[in-house]
C-alpha cells in the first residue's frame, strides 16, 4: 500500500498535468532547519521537500531551501510568530492563522499530528488545539 505522501505526490502531478520535481532542498538544508527549530521534520515533510520544487505549491506549506518568498521559508516563519514552542508553523492560512505540527504527539513513525493554531484567539500560551489531521500527508491530501 502506498504512503500518504506518495499519493499526494501522484494526485499532485495529475493537478499540474506533469511530473513534479525534482526538488532542490539539500539533506544540509534540512538538517540545519531541524537545528534550527530543534526538531526532526517528519519523513512526509522531507519527503515533499525532496521532491517537489518551491513552486509547485508555494501558497500551500512553508519551505526548506531555494525559494523566492523569506515569508514562506520554514525557520523564518517559525522565527515571527508567537506560537507555543511545541507547535511548529508548517501552513499559512490567508485569514493570519497557522496550520501546525504538535511536537508532543508524534505517531511511531515520527509524524506529528496537524493542528490549527488560530491568531485571534490562540497565543503562545495555549495548549489545547484541534486536531486537523493526524499527519501532513493526509492534510495534503485534502488540498488537491
């Protein structure tokens, strides 16, 4: 059976009528991220970013490595936003909320569930979100 973030990656090649990639973000681009936001990025997130270029889904996730938009790099973002320091901000929402991975639950393989952070309401002190999707891929997914 496939993984999430394999068939993502089929569903989102047929959205864009080509093959997507190959992607630019270096093993040392990821590794100073996770440094960076001492964390180990999910295999679905690495994955993604190993695979796909920045824009072939610029809107949809923040990003390791060569892209235009400092807004939209991953540890940038992280760096501005007052979120509680489990929640890592993986997808911008236009209304200023953040859809995040929640570093206290990780599944056995290593993926964090997705979670909304929400700005008008939710500060660095919240601990209590709602669950989106129990990973990236399948929060993926339910975008194309």
């Amino acid at each position: 059976m496939p993984r999430s973030i394999d068939l993502f990656l089929v569903k989102l090649a047929e959205r864009l009528g080509h093959s997507v990639g190959p992607g630019q973000t270096t093993d040392k681009q990821l590794k100073a991220a996770e440094d960076a936001l001492g964390i180990t990025l999910p295999s679905s997130y690495k994955m993604l970013v190993r695979s796909c270029r920045f824009n072939e889904l610029p809107h949809w996730i923040y990003w390791v490595g060569n892209q235009p938009w400092p807004a939209l790099d991953l540890v940038l973002a992280n760096k501005e936003k007052l979120l509680p320091p489990f929640l890592i901000a993986v997808s911008p929402e236009l209304s200023g909320d953040e859809f995040c991975f929640d570093t206290r639950s990780p599944d056995a393989a290593g993926e964090f569930p997705i979670v909304q952070w929400k700005h008008e309401t939710q500060d660095e002190t919240s601990v209590e979100f709602e669950v989106i999707r129990k990973d990236l891929s399948l929060f993926l997914l339910d975008l194309v």
